[in-house]
C-alpha cells in the first residue's frame, strides 16, 4: 500500500487536477500555460508518513533577483510551504523576466517519509513555454500627445498578412498599475491581456491589430490611466476621472486609424484592474466608439453607467480579491446596470480559486476562455 492515496495538481481555477494520479506511477509531466506562475498540489496521504515538496528551480520575484519566503519564494532544494487557506502546497513558478524569455523546464520532486515505514518519491517534469514568439509579432513606437502633454509607448501587433483592402478591427489593452514602471515588453511576456489576441489572429481567427499603450508616470506616483490612486490616497473625490495618460490613448487611436484600415464599429478594449477602470472611463467618454470591453478586477462609474448602453461588457472578478473587493466595485457597478436594465455578463471566481499571486490576478485566467474571445468579437457598434 502507498504512503499516497491521491495527488492532485491544479493551476488557477482549473476545475480538474491536471494529472491523473495512479499510486504506482512515480513520474508525470505537464504543461502549463504561459502566464501560469503557480501549481496548488493536493496531498492525500497516510498520517504515519511526513511530505516534503521540493523543486530543482528558485522561484523569484517579477523584475528582482531576490528571494522574499514572505512571498513565499523558494531556494532551489528548499521546502515548499503549505498554506491552510488553500488546502495545499503552492508551488511557484520563476516569473523573473530572465525566466520568462525561455521556456521553463522545472522538476517537482515529492518525498514521503517515515521512520517505521521508509521513504517513498514522486517527480512531476513542468514545462512551461515562453510567449517570445508571438511578442515578436509586435512593434513599438511613442506617441507624444501635444494636446495633454504626456508621451505614450506602445507596442502595436499587425497580422503577418495584413491586407490595406481590408478593414480590420482592433482591440486597446490597458495595463494595471504595477506595469507602470516595467519595461513595455513585459506586458506582452508575462501575461496574455495582448498576444491572447494576436496569437488568434496569427493563426486565421478573429484577425485584428492589438494596441498596447503603457501609462508613463509623468507628475507622480499617483499617475495612472484614472484617479483611482489619487482616490485611494485621499486626494480625490473619485476614481473614474480621466488622466491625460488616458485621453491621450484616444488622439493614439485615432492616428493608427489613418495609418491603418479599421473598422469603427468593432474598436474594443480590455483592461486589468486600474486598467479595467480606464476602459470604462474611456467608454464612457467616448460612447458608442467601442463594441465591447473585457475587464479583470475593476469598476465601472454606477453614475455614468446609461453611457454604456449597448456596449458589450464582460466583467472578470473574484469574490477573494484582497485588492479591489467585490462588494466596493464589482457589486455597486452590476447594481447600477440592472437598475438600468443594461446588459452585461460576468465571471466571479469563488473563494480560493484564483490563487496565485493572489485572487486579484484573475487575467491570468480570463484570457484563456476562449467563449469570452469569441464573444467580444462578435460585438460590433449598433
């Protein structure tokens, strides 16, 4: 009889464990997704016996070649934790950006002990591979916005077969705060807010251009696409007030539109977290320009909310967000769409299912629902 009696693998709101365990199957391999930067492993086991869980590759912090354990990195050959809310081991994954230029290859090793009963091991061989190939797709350029005075970076993806006798639709993707500082790049390596979307139109489906503008802190750190930190900081009276980061995406947008053949009536935008802010805001101010928005962990003004008649609007939110909770943002802003009878759908992920870095991060989700994909391009301006 073996010391385990099931091990389960899970990555952020999978609803099945990723292997099949057998107790005499000692190895497995996997692969996770691009943006995957953590494993939950489930360990049914016998009592008498002690689990250890160790990896062969240090997990490090974005951007930082340091350790944190209060982050719950790991030296290579150390212990992974086990954490009570999860009912599981977290296993991370490197997302320094050294890391994310290459594929992963990492070996979970799993020890059963037992001073009466022996020793017993399990091994998992991850593979993980990198988003460079679909980022190469990608140019970069700068807009300086002589009318709000601010410069805007972005990267622009065109399909390969562009053809200037088409007309193409495009979608905007605005960032969260912590990319504010990052290299412009590392949007397009760490996440799939922007090469979901290209990589669909690479391969023949839903063929769009992608814009990814990135948000320059100009003034202060208080600087984002809305006043949502001032907000938070006390120093405004409302999140949803657009700063000229924001606006000067529109004058961005409207000069691609010359330079390329778009389809006014399929402009869409997603965003995450104060980037959702700023793709409602932008919306707003600019109604019936956009046929749909896709947003992660965000709100939308309650006050303005007839402005977004008629656009198509799926929010992404989950019930454990420690940083914009549901009950301050997403509740108020479905309240006031019902009131107002306007349509819109929504995801809630329950507690513990989104879980790392923590439940804040659902796009590391959503872009993978290929219905949400589907959906938004089927919306277009009425």
């Amino acid at each position: 009889m073996s010391s385990i009696s099931d091990l389960q693998v899970y990555i952020n709101q999978s609803g099945e464990s990723i292997i099949k365990f057998h107790p005499n199957i000692r190895h497995y391999s996997i692969e996770v997704p691009v943006d995957c930067f953590a494993l939950k492993i489930h360990v049914d086991y016998d009592p008498a016996y002690y689990i250890r869980i160790t990896t062969d590759h240090d997990a490090g912090r974005y951007m930082s070649p340091d350790l944190d354990p209060g982050m719950g990195d790991y030296i290579a050959g150390s212990e992974v934790p086990y954490y009570d809310y999860y009912d599981g081991y977290i296993v991370r994954l490197d997302k320094r950006r050294g890391t994310l230029q290459n594929d992963l290859r990492m070996k979970i090793h799993i020890a059963a002990g037992s001073y009466e009963l022996g020793n017993e091991e399990w091994e998992i061989d991850l593979f993980r591979p990198s988003n460079v190939d679909i980022a190469k797709k990608f140019t970069y350029g700068s807009h300086q916005d002589e009318e709000h005075n601010v410069r805007v970076p972005y990267a622009l993806y065109v399909p390969s077969n562009y053809d200037p006798k088409k007309s193409y639709p495009i979608i905007t993707c605005l960032h969260g705060t912590g990319e504010r500082l990052e290299p412009l790049e590392a949007n397009l390596e760490k996440m799939e807010m922007a090469t979901a979307w290209a990589r669909d139109s690479e391969d023949g489906v839903r063929q769009c251009l992608v814009l990814v503008p990135q948000c320059l802190i100009h003034y202060d750190d208080e600087d984002n696409w809305t006043s949502l930190m001032q907000y938070i900081n006390g120093h405004s009276n409302s999140p949803f007030w657009p700063l000229p980061q924001l606006k000067a995406v529109w004058n961005l947008l409207q000069k691609l539109e010359k330079e390329y053949h778009i389809d006014p009536k399929r402009r869409y935008l997603t965003g995450i977290s104060s980037g959702g802010f700023g793709a409602y805001v932008m919306a707003m101010d600019h109604p019936k320009q956009f046929a749909g928005v896709v947003s992660a962990s965000c709100a939308a003004n309650p006050y303005r909310i007839e402005e977004l008649r008629g656009l198509g609007m799926w929010f992404f939110h989950a019930d454990d967000d420690p940083l914009i909770a549901p009950s301050y943002t997403l509740e108020p802003t479905m309240k006031a769409l019902n009131e107002a009878g306007i349509d819109y759908h929504v995801t809630r992920y329950p507690k513990g299912m989104v879980f790392w870095q923590s439940a804040h991060f659902v796009w590391e989700v959503m872009y993978h629902d290929e219905a949400m994909r589907k959906w938004l391009f089927e919306q277009k301006v009425k």
